[in-house]
C-alpha cells in the first residue's frame, strides 16, 4: 500500500523545529535562500549523530537551519565547514549558531564558490558531507564528497526530488536533468551505498564504501 500524502505529512513533521529553526527559517525564506524542510533537517541530524561526526562539510550555508541540524547531532567537539558565495547569508547563519549557543570555535565560514573552495580542503578528512547549493553542479559536489569523505562517512544531497520533477522522465529542465543524473552517478558508484528519503523535497543519502 502507497503512504498516503496525511503519513508523509505526519513524517516530516515527526521532529518539530524549535523557534530558532523556525525564524531561520523565515529568515531564509525572506532573502531567497529556502532551506531543507524538517524532514530532510532531521534526517541530517540523525545521520550526524549515528556516525559521531566530528567533521562536517556544508556546500550552501543558507541562513543556518541545516548547519544547525547538523551541528545538534554532531559530537561536541565537532566543526562544521560551511561554504556560500553569498556574505549576507553567512551573517544571518552566524546569527542563527550564535542564538543556538554555538560557539565560533565550532563553525568555519568560507565565503566563495563552492568548487574553488572544495578542491582546497583535505583528502579523507571529513565525516559528512551535505550538499544545497546550485543543483547543475551536483555531479561536480559529488566527486568532490567522496574525496573528502573517510570511508564509513556519509554525502548527502536536498531536493533529490526536485519538486516532484526527478520522477517525471517528461521534466528535461537543466537543474531537473542534473538532479536527475546525479542519482544515476551516486547508484551507479561502487564506493558508495545509496539511500533515498523521501522527506522534505527528498534527502539522497550514500555511505563511502572504500577509497
């Protein structure tokens, strides 16, 4: 039997957000930069803490709701790297840390484009890598993850359904066509294990298998 729209709706909502995510949220949403919907937020949290992150990678820092999902799940050591070519959006995520009680220690912002910043970070040293930036480059997150990642880490990627798109083979959009191929690249790729969630606009999810 099909989940009915009422289930996926009660799945998404299951982990509510508190207030700080919530007005992060609306923060986002007012300057153009909508985050993971709390399905998908609570996903990331959830990973994060099953694998004891101590060393997170997030292409697109928004306005701060999935950083912070992902640093409540992540060991209390841990760092967060979060990359953004937009400045005002990193300053409302700092915002959004500083209101959760995050330290500075535990955050590095990197304002740039994501594939000039990312080559420039260490071989094998990341646990997770979380991706929501420009969906044509995907593919290119993607080879770029499974180098950082340590075997046994975790790439994840938002709107793997995009919009209900993906699964429309009539849909031939370029931000569509791309999603669409990076799930053909991360099933195809036998250093990964894939997952699909179909929470928020859809989590695609892949362990590291090997180097």
């Amino acid at each position: 039997m099909a989940t009915t729209p009422a289930s996926l709706a009660y799945a998404e909502e299951f982990v509510p957000e508190d207030e700080i995510l919530q007005s992060a949220r609306r923060r986002g949403i007012e300057v153009g930069a909508p985050p993971i919907l709390p399905g998908g937020g609570a996903a990331l949290c959830f990973l994060a803490t099953a694998i004891n992150a101590r060393s997170v990678v997030e292409v697109g820092t928004g306005c701060g709701v999935s950083g912070l999902w992902l640093l409540r799940g992540m060991r209390p050591d841990g760092t967060l790297t979060s990359v953004d070519s937009e400045p005002e959006h990193q300053r409302l995520a700092r915002k959004t840390f500083a209101e959760a009680g995050f330290s500075g220690s535990r955050i590095r912002l990197i304002g740039g484009r994501a594939l000039d910043v990312l080559p420039r970070l260490a071989d094998g040293g990341y646990d997770l890598v979380f991706c929501d930036a420009a969906k044509q480059e995907y593919g290119d997150y993607l080879a770029e993850s499974v180098r950082l990642l340590r075997p046994g880490g975790i790439v994840a990627f938002d709107n793997a359904l995009w919009h209900d798109r993906v699964a429309d083979p009539t849909q031939r959009d370029p931000d569509t066509v791309a999603v669409r191929e990076l799930g053909k690249l991360v099933r195809s790729d036998d250093r990964l294990r894939p997952l699909m969630l179909p929470l928020g606009d859809g989590l695609l999810a892949a362990v590291k298998l090997s180097q």
